[in-house]
C-alpha cells in the first residue's frame, strides 16, 4: 500500500492532497480556536475540566486511527485499502466532526446534550486526523519521487498554515456575531474536498523493486535503544505542544486580555510552530540534525515563565484601598 510512484502526479492530484493538508489543519485547531466559546457562561458553560475532557476522545482515536493507517492495527483492512480509501474515510470523519459541532451549537443550553455532541465530535477528528495526514504524507512523496522529501515538507507546511487560520477565523466570525460559521466554512471545504477526491485516481502507483529494501537479519531489525529515547522526546513534545494549542486562549484570556488578541496569540503559536519546521529544514545543510535535536528542546524555556496579572491600583481612600491596608496591617 505504501508505495511509490514512477512518474508525478498531475497537478490537479498534487494540489488537491495540499489543500487536504490545508483544510485538516484547520478542522484540527477548531475546538482549541473556540475555547472561549465552549467555556463561557453565556455558552457551553464548560467547567475547565469538562473542556480538557474533550481532547480525550480525540486524542485516543487519533492514536487508534494512526496505527490503522501504517497497518499496525488491523492490517488486514489496510491491505485491503487503497491510499485514497484511508484517506477520504478521514475526511469523512472530519466532516462528521464538524457537523457534530454545528449540531451542538443548536442544544448549546442542554448542557448534557451538548457536552455529549462536542464528545462525539473531538472523537471523529481525532480519527479523521489519524486517517488522514500518513495517507496525504504518502501520496504526496508518491506524486513527487524525486522531491519527496520537498513535497511532505511543503504538504506539513500546509497544514501548518491551516492551524494558523483557523484561531483568525474564529475571531472574524465572532466579530460578525457568527462564531459558528467557521465549523460550517471547514465543512463546506471538506464537503467539497471529498466530492473532488472521489473523482480523482489517487493513486500511488505500483511498487517499484529497485525502492524495495532489501531484507534484514533479525538481529538489525531490532529497534535500537536509542530509538526509545527519541521517542520519549516527541511525547514531551506533545505535551508542550498541547498545553500550548489546546490552552493558550484560555490563559491569556484570564489576564484580561480581549478573546480576539488572544485568538491573533494562538494564531502567532501555530505560526511559529511552522515556521520553526521550515527553518529547520532549511538549515539542516549547515547545522546537522543531530546538534538541532540537542540545543532546540532548552529553545522553548523563556516561554515557561508566566506573567503575573497586574493588581489594579486602587483609588485613593476607596474602599479597596482601605481593605487593602487593613489586610496588610493585620
């Protein structure tokens, strides 16, 4: 299934797995974009809790979804799978969360109800995340053999750009008084992307022999150990990333800050995030990889440290002064 192909793709192909990439950057960063939204008492009402709750779903269908893809899990189905299949039935899953969304906005004020939609929701992108980026990841090195390595880089560029929109969206729809239209604009896209993939051949072509590897002894197939050590890094990473994507908004919010230029702050996170990936691909024929790995994980650190909310200065002689003073004085 995970093949390559001996001649490019047309462009028609190629520029519509990058607008996959683009749109399912988007649908990703919807739920963390609309925070405020979700736990305002005017709204969803969600406890912080209730809202840290919602990733669970699609944290865990992602990670299921992933293993499918790679045939991992139940490869059996992914043998008998085509790139394209893996790859629409992800985009079917992210239209499926967005329509959950809509449909939650519609009982917001039936908190189970709707707490129970937004669940559903996080569930089917979480798997149409999973599904979809390994099968646009190889349909983009397949279209592109002899730039593969360009072709994923600008792909991941991409999406990169789409998690960047999507908290720029949600302010101007919540400046039109429609916050909403952003989960129906990501549905009118990957409507639209579906209708246009299932015309589309999609396909990676045969396997060619001179790209198989050759076969390993048992004894260097095993993982190395250090592979273990890089692995625990990446979900570190997670982590940060997701404490970053997921709750930025919300923090900067309880500073006082107004919802839209905290919306422009996760906008300028997700921003940084690609530009960091394209300054690291682009620096690699000067620094090694080896020596980024090693000095950009302490890169992040100045971003650890918290602003303090500044107290207002009380009026002189009011009665938060006078309280104030009391306070210190006993």
């Amino acid at each position: 299934m995970h093949s390559r192909r001996s001649a490019p793709a047309g462009r028609v192909e190629s520029s519509t797995v990058n607008a996959c990439g683009l749109v399912q950057g988007i649908a990703l960063v919807t739920f963390p974009a609309a925070s405020t939204i979700f736990t305002a008492p005017a709204s969803y009402d969600l406890t912080s809790s209730q809202y840290g709750l919602l990733f669970v779903p699609q944290m865990s269908t992602a990670i299921a979804a992933s293993l499918i893809g790679v045939g991992l899990l139940w490869p059996g189905l992914t043998r008998r799978a085509s790139e394209k299949t893996i790859g629409v039935a992800g985009l079917l899953a992210d239209l499926a969360s967005m329509v959950l969304l809509i449909a939650s906005w519609l009982v917001v004020h039936q908190h189970a109800a709707a707490f129970a939609l937004l669940l559903m929701a996080t569930a089917c992108l979480g798997a149409g995340f999973g599904l979809t980026v390994p099968s646009l990841n190889t349909l983009a090195a397949a279209f592109h053999p002899a730039a593969a390595a360009k072709s994923v880089l600008v792909l991941n560029a991409l999406l990169g750009l789409g998690t960047a929109l999507a908290p720029v969206f949600v302010a101007v729809f919540t400046g039109l008084g429609f916050w909403i239209g952003l989960p129906v604009l990501a549905a009118c896209l990957l409507a639209g992307l579906i209708g246009v993939s299932l015309r589309l051949p999609l396909d990676p072509g045969p396997v060619q022999p001179s790209v198989l590897p050759a076969p390993r002894p048992a004894a260097a197939s095993r993982i190395p150990a250090g592979f273990w050590a890089f692995a625990a890094f990446a979900v570190l990473y997670g982590f940060c990333e997701t404490m970053n994507g997921n709750w930025s908004q919300l923090d900067v919010t309880s500073l006082g800050v107004r919802t839209a230029t905290a919306s422009l702050a996760l906008t300028g996170f997700w921003a940084a995030v690609t530009a960091g990936r394209l300054l690291l691909a682009a620096v690699q024929r000067w620094l090694p990889s080896r020596a980024a790995y090693h000095g950009l994980p302490f890169q992040p650190s100045p971003a650890t440290v918290h602003p303090r909310p500044a107290r207002p200065r009380p009026a002189p002689g009011s009665q938060l002064g006078r309280d104030d003073r009391s306070t210190l004085q006993a």
